[in-house]
C-alpha cells in the first residue's frame, strides 16, 4: 500500500491528510500530524476522497453540437479553441477576450493561465478572490502594503484577546475554531463581531451583534473613544505609521449616541470593547465574508486595519491581522497575478513591469493597461465587448451574483471554454468542455491563508483522458504558438516562479518536497526559512511605514422598501463548501446536510404564521427561491440568513463596492411568502 501526503481541496487552511492506495485504487484516508492541523480535519476534509472516483466525472473533451456535448479528441478540441481564440484577437483585439482562474488549482496552474493571458495581449484576468477577498486585497494594499496574513495560526494561542469580525470559524474553519478555543481555554479574550448569533459567538466574552453593514460606523467609534482616552500605542504610532492625524480628525464626529442608534449596541458595550481591546498589549483581528462582501468592504478591512495599526498590534508575536481564506489556494492564486491591475507578485501594471515581463517572457504583447475583474468582464460580455471567455477550475453561472444575469450573459459568447473536473452548471453553457485533473491526480504547490506553501503529492491517474490543469495549458498555449511553452513538468512552473516572484525566491521544489510542512513567504532565499511574522521591521509600503486610511461611514445598500422589507443575508455552513461541485458528491455530506434553510426570527415568523419546515419562497428584484423555514432567534427580526452553496445566488444584486469591485452579498432587500 502506498501512502501519499496530500492537502485538503477545500478551505484556505491548507490542512494535510494521508491517501492510502493500492495499485490504482484509493482505499482510505489517513489522519497525519502536522504543524497546521495536528491530526484533526473538520466533516469537509475526512470526506475530501468521496468524489473522487465518482462517476460523473469529466474524462473526455467535450464539444456543443446542436444544444449537445459530443465527445471530441483532444488535438480537434485544441486547435478548434486555438483557431477560434486567434480568430477573436485578430477581429476585436486582445481585450475582446477574458479568463477566469481558480483558487482551487495550484500555484503552476494559476501562474500559466495569467502567463498565457497575458502573452495574448490582455489583462483581462480574475478570479473568485473578487467575490470574497478582493476588498481585503485592496485595503491591506493601502494600509500594510502587502495583501497577505501578517502572522501565523501559533500567533492564536500566544495572544491575549482575539478580535474576529464578520467571520465565523466554527462553520468556515472549524480547525481555526480548535485553536480559538485551545487560546480561551488559555484565558484569551474574545470579542465577535456578527449581527447573528452563531456557534462562534457562543464563546465570546463580548457579542457586538451590530446591525448589518454598520460595522464602519462601529470601529471608528471604538477608534475615537481609544484615542480619547488616550490608550492607543503613541511610541508606535510614531516610529512606525503615517496620517495619524488625518486618523484623529476623520474619526471626531463619531460618538457612542449615534453609534448606539445606527449600530443597536448599547453604548456601555461599545466603551467596554474599546477599552478591553486597547488594553490588551497583544491582539490579533481575524475577518471574512460578514465585512469584505459589502459595498463597503474595502473602508471595512481599512478600518479595521486603522484599529490595529492604533494598538500597535501589528508586527509582532501574538499580534496581528488575519484575514480568513475560504479556498485552498486563494492567497497562492493572487500572488501568481491572476488579477487584472497587478502582475505576478502584486508588480502593478504599468509601462516598466509591461517591458520587464516582456523581456522575461520573449513577448512584445505583455499589455501596459490594467484588465477587467469579474463583474465588469460580464458587462463587457453583455456589450458585446468580450466574445470569449475561459474558465479554469470556476463556476459563475451559481458562484456569482444574479445567475439569471451572468446566465444570460455567458450563453451571448461567441466562445466559452471551461476546464473541470465535473459538468458544472457553467460548463453546461460551455461550446469546450476540457476534463482536468483534481488535487489527488497531480502534483503543485499551494499557499495557504498563513503564506504556507505547501507540495502536494500525486496519488492516483486521472480519469480515462483527463489531464492536469497546468498540462492542458501547455498544450494549448503552444497551438497558440505562444512563446516558452515547453515545460517538461510542473517543477519548471515552480522554478520560474521563484525566479520571478521575489517572496517565492526560496521556495523551490526540491525544499517543498523535502518540508512537509511548507515554506513561508516570504522566503527571499535559498537557505531561508520564511517568515512568521510579516512588518517586523518595515511594512511594505513604499516608504516602509504603515499608512492610517481615513474611512467615511455610508449606509449600506440595498434598501429595504414596503415592498421588500427583508434584509437577506447570504452564509456559509460547515458540512458544504461553495457551488458544493466537490461536497455534493459525497453521500455522507449529503446526508447531513441536504437541503438549504432559511433562519427567520420567531417575531417574523409568527406574523406571517410561519412554522419550522414549513416551505418559504423569498423573493428579490432578481428572482425567486423555494426552501425550509428555520425559525430561530440567532436572526434579528427582519433578517433573514440562508446558507449560498444550493444557488442562493439566483436572489443576490450586482451593486459593488467601488473600490475593489467586490459584490454585496451580505445585503440584499427581500420578501419572504409561505408556499
Ligand atoms: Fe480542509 Fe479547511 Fe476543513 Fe482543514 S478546516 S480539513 S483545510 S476544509
């Protein structure tokens, strides 16, 4: 029997477990000890083999014939793309075409992909990081200076008080949730930020459970009072931020009434979070999806960073921010540059890195200006702007939001290619299906939500004519006559990676392989043993300090009316990950959790005689939905929370924060009607 170290497929965590294999076949999962995970996996990771022997998968190209998939070889499915992709440059131009990559393939994957956009002549690259961290991204950027995690999960248990905002471990990461309670076990504080009660506010010391989407309103309160009272970290504030006046005058106006008013927390709550917080001498501020999927989701993360930053929690052990991953190569997948205003390594997009990477690439097509994110490459789609689309390891057409609409808008392609490793309900659109490889076929390299990068080994051969991800991009880009297309396998991805991303300088293969437990980035050499902890010395900025951004509190849209007097609230539940394309093949996910719900409060529920289980239709400007009541009082009347992954997104609205482009999901206006 064979046993192969593999990593979990699902969250950002990076967890690791063993395969066992005889001769072809996978015959179990295997617990393995480690410094992440120390043997435990949440009902996510212990079930992370059920679907990969299922019978649904992709094992053949497919093309749309007719309204149908035709199986087709894989030189016929390559070239008809190549010719079809060349034709649509040479029409429209490079920016008449988009791709979509994947949190969820490796590093090499990610890296290709954007490579080959790019060698094409376009920008026009995203991926789901634009629909749960985009807003992280764009305020740690203007803050820190680097969009990344600042410490590691260790950093939990050597805190004093855990600030977690609009994130709620024991669903999301129920290992994260192992070390949160190990660190109150310890006498750590902890303060959650959530309008619901959730398994995560059952432990805390202190539940702001603030009125959706006036979180901004609420830390620049609590920023005002600490300033007030005169508690905030002066030597560090002086040695190592800039703009803490412009901090101190932006935050003036905000006080403990209105906070009080807008928030719904009563004021002695509010005063008493300042002070535990300021006081604590070590800090860590966790978030999610509750702050970054709003219209305001970039002042959110800035804000927040601003309270930090205050406290001088940043930069040191037991300290630091911590923004949560939900897929497993996330962060690895926005280091890679499959973003459309940076390249690798975050290298803004402009006229000097345009000509570096084209020296480094034998390129004179590497294109100067910045490309479209998600939502605007389905506003170009519907322009007619963009004819074609390709999709890496995504699925829009139930990720995002309004489905009818990006339904809609990706049947009016004239080319959309999708690679998978099931029939997807994009891929079902798709006039190319290309069959991949999932995590248990193929070696690469992962980041985790803590900058780990980890090695993942091979266990087993891929379905019938399936090939890895990085493969079928080899391929393609050399019909494409794109230039440095012949990798000899995925260690040369590796290798050119840390040649030209400076903090994967000494992260090579051969060290991944040997270190079970990864490597950090930053990891500048070869004899490097990456970094814990990030702006120890200097932040990333580019005059080496951290910056106070000040933030303006807006009202959150969309509004309620007599007509939709609901605010919906899209969430997440533990036993489901995502467009559940993985969790929805296994049996015993399945069986646990079957059906989505929808939490109403028993006030609303008694005034429109509503029962538990009783069949709801909720109803948005969008679109309709059917599912089973649960009544209970972890929402607020006229909240309402309904777990995404069964196509909730179908409800959702398209309005963005402006800054990082990033959906609301976390309000939409609603009514709901028993069936
Ligand atoms: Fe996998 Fe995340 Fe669960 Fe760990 S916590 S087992 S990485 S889903």
């Amino acid at each position: 029997m064979k046993k192969i170290l593999s990593i979990c497929p699902y969250c950002g965590l990076g967890c690791r477990f063993i395969i066992n294999v005889e001769g072809d076949n996978i015959t179990g999962i295997e617990l393995y000890r480690n410094e992440i995970n120390n043997g435990k996996l949440c009902p996510k990771g212990i079930t992370a083999i059920d679907f990969i022997n299922n019978k649904n998968r992709l094992n053949t190209p497919l093309k749309l014939v007719n309204n149908k998939h035709i199986s087709i070889s894989w030189d016929i499915a390559l070239n008809e793309i190549s010719n079809k992709l060349t034709n649509i440059i040479k029409n429209y131009g490079s920016n008449a075409i988009a791709f979509l990559a994947s949190a969820r393939c490796s590093n090499e994957e990610n890296y290709l992909l954007q490579k080959i956009a790019r060698l094409l002549g376009t920008n026009n690259i995203d991926h789901c990081a634009r629909l749960c961290h985009s807003s992280t991204i764009a305020g740690l950027s203007q803050t820190l200076g680097a969009a990344a995690q600042t410490g590691t999960f260790n950093d939990i248990l050597d805190t004093n008080l855990l600030l977690i905002w609009g994130y709620n471990p024991a669903e999301t990461h129920p290992v994260i949730m192992n070390y949160i309670l190990k660190a109150k076990y310890k006498g750590t504080k902890i303060i959650v930020a959530d309008p619901r009660k959730t398994k995560t506010t059952w432990f805390a010391d202190i539940h702001l459970d603030l009125n959706s989407g006036t979180d901004v309103y609420l830390i620049n309160t609590i920023i005002n009072l600490i300033i007030k009272l005169k508690l905030y970290n002066e030597k560090f504030i002086y040695l190592k931020t800039k703009n803490f006046k412009q901090l101190i005058n932006s935050v003036k106006s905000y006080n403990l009434e209105y906070a009080e008013k807008i928030t719904g927390i009563p004021k002695h709550i509010i005063y008493k979070t300042a002070i535990t917080f300021a006081t604590a001498k070590k800090a860590i501020i966790m978030w999610a999806m509750g702050i970054t999927q709003h219209i305001t989701g970039t002042n959110n993360v800035i804000a927040l960073c601003n309270l930090g930053l205050l406290c001088g929690y940043v930069g040191k052990k037991g300290c630091g921010i911590f923004p949560m991953r939900g897929q497993n190569n996330v962060q690895g997948a926005c280091d890679m540059g499959t973003l459309p205003n940076v390249f690798p390594g975050y290298l803004k997009i402009n006229d000097t890195n345009a000509k570096k990477l084209s020296k480094l690439w034998h390129s004179n097509n590497i294109s100067a200006n910045p490309g479209l994110t998600i939502q605007e490459i389905f506003e170009a789609i519907s322009k007619k702007k963009i004819k074609a689309l390709y999709v890496m390891g995504e699925n829009p057409a139930v990720s995002d939001p309004d489905t009818s609409h990006v339904i809609k808008t990706l049947k009016s392609l004239e080319l959309l290619v999708v690679q998978d490793i099931f029939l997807t309900s994009t891929a079902k659109l798709a006039h190319y299906v290309l069959p991949a490889a999932l995590y248990a076929e193929k070696e690469g390299s992962f980041t985790s939500s803590e900058r780990r990068v980890q090695w993942n080994f091979k266990a087993v051969e891929p379905p019938g004519k399936a090939k890895p991800d990085w493969e079928i991009l080899c391929l393609l880009g050399k019909k494409l006559q794109l230039p440095q297309m012949n990798y000899n396998c995925i260690e040369d991805i590796t290798i050119e990676i840390s040649n030209i991303i400076p903090n994967y300088k000494g992260i090579t293969p051969t060290r991944l392989k040997e270190k079970i437990n990864g490597l950090k980035w930053p990891c500048p050499h070869i004899r490097h043993p990456g970094t814990d902890t990030l702006h120890q010395i200097k932040f990333a900025t580019s005059d080496g300090k951290a910056h106070f951004v000040p933030t303006n509190f807006t009202f959150p849209r969309e509004e309620t009316t007599t007509n939709f007097p609901f605010t919906l609230t899209t969430v997440r539940i533990v036993g489901q990950y995502h467009t559940m394309t993985m969790t929805g093949k296994s049996k015993s996910i399945m069986k646990r959790w079957k059906e989505p719900f929808i939490e109403i409060n028993p006030i609303d529920a008694n005034d429109l005689n509503i029962k538990n289980n009783d069949q709801i239709k909720i109803i948005t400007k969008r679109g309709s939905y059917i599912c089973k009541a649960k009544i209970t009082k972890n929402v607020k009347p006229k909240m309402l929370a309904l777990p995404w992954h069964w196509g909730a997104n179908l409800l959702t609205n398209r309005l963005i924060d402006p800054y990082s482009k990033i959906p609301a999901f976390k309000i939409n206006a609603c009514r709901i009607e028993k069936v």
